[in-house]
C-alpha cells in the first residue's frame, strides 16, 4: 500500500513538471516573439534586409504605442470589474476612453503608414499589413487548439 502511494505521488510530480515544461514553452519572451513576427511578416512581405532594418524599428514603435493605449483601457476595465456598484456616467467614461483610444490607434496607424511609404512600396506596406493579420490570426488559432487539448 505504502509502495503504491509513493508511487502514484512519483507519477504525479513528474506529470506536473511535464506539464509546466510544456507551458513555459508556450510562453514566449516579448523580444522572441517580436523576432517570430519579424521574421513571419519579412518572408511574407518579401522585405529585403535592408527593408527589415528601416521598417522593423518605426514597425515595433506603432505597436508600442499601441498597447500602451490598450491597457489603459484595460485598466479602467478592470477597475470596473472590482467595484461593486458602477455608475451610468462611470461605464459612460469607460466606453468614451475605449472609443478614443480606438480613434487615436487609427491616427497613428495613418501616421506611421505615411512614414511606411517612404521607406516601402505600396504592395509591400499592403503585404506586410497582410501578414501582420495572417500572423495574428495563426496565434489565436493556435492558442484555440492548444486550449482544446489541455
């Protein structure tokens, strides 16, 4: 009995760390996966090296930006979330934020496509905006399976 027990409490710990292994797989660095979606968007957008070396910086500045926008918003969202009573004119703040953050990321996506044309062709900006939603859409997708799985 006492050999089946230290067995079964084996198996699990080495499940367990099987486990976690598999997931810290899964989680990428901020740096590693701008270096997939660098490279994912540079094949598919067929950027020369050169291209890759002027885009990539002002490219990774737009989404910095960004995401700084976003987590403003989700910020608010969750402070939302952890009130217990929320008023009209808090949800009112909350969804105007949201909606200006989305005006301003389409400005400054105009902004730095203008900076894009200098440096690109119409086709490749057109391309690389292609591939940056293939690219998001294969994550999800595999997010989507892996969630399946487990």
């Amino acid at each position: 009995m006492r050999k089946t027990i230290i067995c079964l409490t084996a198996l699990l710990l080495a499940a367990g760390g099987i486990h976690a292994q598999d997931k810290s797989d899964q989680r990428l660095s901020e740096e590693e996966f701008r270096e997939k979606q660098k490279a994912f968007i540079a094949q598919r957008a067929a950027l020369s090296p050169e291209e890759s070396q002027k885009f990539f910086p002002l490219f990774f500045e737009l989404q910095d930006k960004k995401k700084a926008l976003n987590d403003s918003v989700r910020r608010n969202m969750r402070q939302i979330k952890r009130m217990k009573t929320v008023t009209p004119v808090q949800y009112e703040r909350a969804l105007d934020q949201m909606y200006d953050n989305r005006v301003r990321a389409a400005q400054m996506d105009k902004e730095y496509y203008l900076k894009f044309k200098g440096m690109l062709s119409p086709q490749k900006i057109y391309k690389v905006q292609r591939a940056e939603m293939h690219f998001k859409r294969d994550i999800v997708k595999k997010k989507m399976e892996k969630e399946k799985k487990d």
